[in-house]
C-alpha cells in the first residue's frame, strides 16, 4: 500500500506543479482576483476527473487477464511518462497570461480541466493500469491509497502554488522552482522505466 501511495503522491505532485492550462488558470485568477479564486480553480480536477477515472478503470478491467493488452498500454504509458518527465525537467520557470477572465473560478477551472488531454492520457495510459494492477496484488484499499494520494498533491499543490503566488510573486521566477521540477523529474523519470519493465514482462519480453 505505501508504493501505491507514494506513486499517487509522486504523479500528483508532478501534475500539480507542471505548467499548464489549468495551472496557469490558478496563478492568472490567484494574480488578478486572490488567493481564494486561485484555490477554487485548485479544486477543479474534484469535479471533472471522477468520471474518467470509473471509465478507464472499468474498460482496462475488461481486459485484465489480456497481458498483451496491458503490456502495450504499460509501454504507451511508459512513453507518456517520460514525456512528462522531459517536459518537467526542462521547465526551469513558469510564465503567466495575465489575460484571462475574471471570476467563475470554480467553472472556468472545471472546463479548462476537462478540455485538457492530459487527464485522459494519464488515466488511460498510467493511472487506470497502475489500479487495475494494484487491485490484483494488493487489493481495493491500495488501489484507492493511489487515487487518494494522487488528488491529495494535485489539489493540494495548487492550493499552495496559489498561497505562494497570493504573498509573493516573484517565488515562481526565481530558481527554487526549476531545482523543485528537476527533482520531480528524475522521480518520473523512475516510474517510466518501471513501468516500461512491467510491460515488457506482460509481453514476454523481458523478466
């Protein structure tokens, strides 16, 4: 249970801190409106993630004992990660488009969220594999350690993003961000390659 929660906290905390539509959604409104408004549109992910998590879960369980199915969406997912892993790693600061529209936070965060592909990518490719997984070794609690871990540091870390830019805006310019998303980097930068491993070992490939 702890490896799931680790992983959850560690995709979540990446998630939270990698620029973004939405994390740009949360500086802009935290900028032109308050702490509070950024922190609404923080909450965002709440609303519109539940669905896509139940139907990437439930397709991918339809297809739990197909290894060559699950081998290949471990290796997309792999891929997917590394992506991240690269895109965090060379985000050594975070620009802000201080155009974008007042208040509504909550809504505007909701829809920005749900037009983004990246939780369909992450869910489909990383997320809903990595329960299915966990729910086969480790039972439904672990499973659900994941999940909680996972919007913990998402939520949570764009809540703080939006506190830190509220009292002090010039943090997001200065070094300790790029240091924060290097070391995030190498993080998934790990879980690419284990979940590379684990595909490889569904196909047949590699032991």
């Amino acid at each position: 249970m702890f490896t799931s929660l680790f992983a959850g906290l560690t995709f979540g905390l990446s998630a939270g801190l990698s620029p973004g539509p939405l994390s740009t959604l949360v500086i802009s409104q935290t900028l032109r409106h308050g702490i509070r408004e950024g922190m609404r549109v923080a909450l965002s992910p709440l609303i519109t993630d539940l669905p896509i998590i139940l139907i990437s879960v439930f397709v991918l369980t339809q297809f739990a004992n197909a290894n060559t199915i699950l081998g290949i969406i471990s290796i997309v997912g792999a891929l997917f990660v590394g992506y991240l892993a690269y895109e965090t790693f060379t985000t050594t600061h975070f620009e802000v488009n201080a155009q974008t529209p007042a208040l509504q936070s909550l809504l505007r965060g909701a829809l920005v969220n749900a037009l983004s592909p990246h939780p369909y990518l992450f869910w489909f490719s990383v997320g809903a594999p990595t329960m299915v997984k966990t729910m086969q070794t480790s039972g439904l609690p672990a499973a659900l350690a994941f999940v909680l871990g996972f919007y913990v540091l998402l939520v949570g870390s764009k809540v703080f993003v939006a506190m830190l830019v509220g009292k002090s805006r010039g943090w997001l310019m200065g070094p300790a961000y790029g240091w924060i998303m290097r070391a995030l980097a190498v993080v998934l930068l790990v879980f690419a390659l284990l979940l590379l491993r684990e595909g490889l070992h569904l196909l047949g490939i590699f032991l």
